[in-house]
C-alpha cells in the first residue's frame, strides 16, 4: 500500500508540474521572445517551481557554509539524483541564470521552450554540439549570467545514488572565464523523490540542500581543470556520504 501511495503522489507531483507550467506558459513565451528578458523567464521558473513542489508538500531547505553574495556569475555544480535538484538550484540562485543540459530535453514538454532560449543543450557524443554549448555558455559567463551545471551528465542508475565521475567541461569553463565554483550538495532530494519518480514513486517531504564556500578561480590555469574537478568532487561526495551514513 505504501509503494501504490509513493506512486500516485509521484503521479500527483508531475500532473502539478505541468498545470502550474500552463498556467505560466503565455508569460514564459512572451518573455522568451528576447533574450533581455530571460531574466523574467527565471522568475516564473522560480515560481512554477515553488508551486508545483509545494502542491505536493515538498520544500527545500538551504544552509550555507558562508553567505553568497549573488552580484556577480558563478558556476553551480551540483549532484543529480533526482528531477526535484532542478527546481531547488532555481530557487537558490538569486541573479538570472541558465542551465545547461542534455539535448534531449529540447523534446520535453516542459522544458524545450527553456532550451530553445536561455537554457543551452548539449550533445556530448558531438564534438561540434559540445563545441557551440561551451561557447554559448561562454556568452552567458560575459553577460553576467550565473551557470547551472550537473557534471555527471546524468542521474545514476543505481540506487540507493552514489556520486558518479565528473566531466571536466565546467571546470574548465569557470578557470578560462575566472568564473567561482559553488559546490552544492543535494543531501536527499532522491529520498523524496528519485530520478523521475516512476519506480520507487514520490512522497511530501522537506529536500535539504547543503551550498559550500564558493571556489575561486583567479589564480587557476586551465591545467588546473583536473585538480578543480576532483576538489569538487571530493567536497560534494563527502557531504553526500556524511548525511547518508546519519
């Protein structure tokens, strides 16, 4: 009984993401129409966002290691085990920002008018994709825009999630740009809800997100990509095995 309740929640959840998506599509698409107003298409995400979850009972929590202060770009890099992470890094970020991601998701309802255009796709198994991904990531740096970044590329198939390897992309993206990295550490939004939802299903709960002290990158070359990535890696796995270990 308890796994048909995780299921329909999960069910519940999804429906709300694309009613509240309706709902705010006439003023997405308006703001979508110039990219000066992306930054309007941010604030409806974060809206859409908060509500969907919050429908469902679900909320996010954020501690900081050290207050950010959201007047200039950063990369986030953050762990995936959940569709949940999404929503949560649209709510941390106070500036405007974008994502980038799979370019699968130019074919997903809710998400193509996004990576159409603020949002960037990518397709890693193209050099020429990879290529106009990092430079269009690069023009977003220059605007001032802040970056999210997942670096495993994916959600892990196993569960319970463990940290999957990094992919050097952003590592080097914030060094050639002098752009901070913000690590964050999604502690248990797979708990609340995994991947999409469709195996272990959905429950109400709160998502506890654990941003660290952003890394700078002034005094970085790109030689120092490798390093950047697996100091990242190391801090983000860390607290993820801590709180899962509790």
């Amino acid at each position: 009984m308890k796994k048909l309740l995780k299921k329909v929640h999960s069910h519940f959840y999804r429906y709300g993401v694309a009613f509240f998506y309706f709902i705010f599509w006439p003023f997405l698409y308006y703001n979508s129409r110039k990219p000066q107003r992306y930054a309007a298409m941010n604030v409806y995400r974060r809206i859409w966002g908060f509500c969907s979850s919050a429908m469902a009972g679900i909320f996010y929590r954020f501690t900081y290691e050290q207050p950010v202060e959201w007047n200039r770009a950063y990369i986030i890099c953050a762990n995936h085990t959940s569709n949940l992470d999404a929503t949560a890094m649209s709510l941390l970020i106070k500036n405007n920002f974008c994502f980038i991601g799979k370019g699968e998701l130019l074919d997903n309802l809710v998400t193509k008018l996004f990576f159409k255009t603020v949002d960037i796709p990518v397709n890693r198994e193209s050099k020429m994709s990879s290529f106009r991904a990092f430079k269009s990531a690069a023009e977003r740096l220059q605007q001032g825009m802040s970056m999210v970044i997942f670096p495993e590329g994916k959600i892990p198939d196993n569960y319970p999630p463990k940290l999957h390897e990094f992919k050097n992309g952003p590592f080097r993206l914030a060094i050639e740009h002098n752009v901070p990295i913000i690590p964050v550490t999604c502690l248990d939004t797979w708990k609340v809800l995994w991947d999409t939802g469709p195996e272990h299903g959905s429950r109400p709960g709160i998502c506890d997100i654990y941003v660290h002290k952003p890394i700078d990158t002034a005094n970085l070359t790109v030689d120092d990509a490798d390093n950047l990535r697996d100091e990242v890696f190391k801090i983000i796995n860390n607290k993820f095995e801590s709180h899962a270990n509790r």
